[in-house]
C-alpha cells in the first residue's frame, strides 16, 4: 500500500514547492519574454524539455526551490543570451538551426526530400488530412520547419490562388 501513499510522503512540501517553482517560471519568464518558451529551433525545445526536468526534479527530490529556481533562471538566461546572438550574427543561426525543408511543390510530393528528412509518405499525407486537404492540387507548398513541425499550405476547394514566393523565404527545396 506503500506504493499508492506513504504517511512519509511530503505532500505539502510538494504542494508549496509547486506554488513556489510556479511563481519563479512566471516571474523569470516576465523578465527573458515570451521568447523563453518559444519552439523555433531544436535548442529552443531541447532546453524547454530541461527547464521541465528541473521542476520535477526540484519538486520530487531534495533538490532545494532555491536550487531549482536558480537552475531555471540560467537556462532562461542562457536562451535570452542565445536568442540575441542569433540576431546579432546570422553564422551562429546557421549553426544551430535547421532550415526549413520543402516537402511538397504544389501538388509533387518531393520523394528525395521525404527521403532525406526520414518522413514517411504515410506521414505527409496524415499531416495533409489533419489540414483538411482534400486533393493535391489545394496544395501549394509543404514544409518540414526547423522545429520539426510540419506545415501543410493549401487553398478552400475550387480556389486557385497562389503563393506568395515571401512565404518560402529560406525555405530549402534542396536538401
């Protein structure tokens, strides 16, 4: 029965823990921005999962909130620190971002790109439902971004606009 709750088990250290780890994220997130939480680059994500890891460690071991707290503000820090060096010098965007890879022109699903980004045709074609196309030719571009998300451009049935060339500004049709 031990396993289910233990009268040992600090639910109220927990439950302050969290209040407290909470109010840390949000006041450390007000001072970096938005930005912190953002999803444009692996790292971005990657150091999204650690600040994750780090609640949970803070709140299930005997790691202090201190410690804890401290542990996510340099990592906010260190994403704010990044964040302006990508905008400062565009070599260090380009070493650790991805650019975004074209995986559809218009209705031609571009089989060495599928096959270069290791993406199932099976796949393309869910994220293709799960945008409600409902035959290529809605289609005007797909893109795997540099998050790894999958952006499906497409137009209404029995529309025939195009797109913007802006729009795919950066985006490699290449691998």
């Amino acid at each position: 029965m031990d396993w289910i709750y233990s009268n040992s088990d600090p639910l109220l250290q927990t439950l302050g823990g969290s209040i407290l780890i909470f109010i840390a994220v949000i006041v450390l997130t007000r001072i970096i921005g938005l930005r912190s939480f953002a999803k444009f680059t692996a790292y971005d994500f990657a150091f999204t999962i650690a600040i994750g890891s780090i609640i949970s460690s803070t709140l299930t071991s005997s790691t202090s909130i201190a410690h804890g707290s401290v542990a996510i503000g340099g990592l906010l820090v260190l994403t704010f620190i990044f964040s302006y060096l990508q905008r400062k010098f565009p070599w260090i965007n380009k070493l650790i971002s991805n650019k975004p890879l074209l995986l559809m022109k218009g209705d031609t699903i571009l089989e060495e790109n599928l096959k270069y980004a290791r993406i199932d045709k099976s796949q393309l074609i869910a994220k293709l439902r799960e945008a409600n196309v409902l035959n290529y030719d809605q289609v005007r571009a797909v893109v795997l971004e540099s998050t790894g998300d999958i952006s499906v451009l497409h137009v209404s049935e029995g529309s025939s606009e195009d797109l913007n060339e802006k729009i795919l500004e950066g985006v490699r049709e290449k691998p």
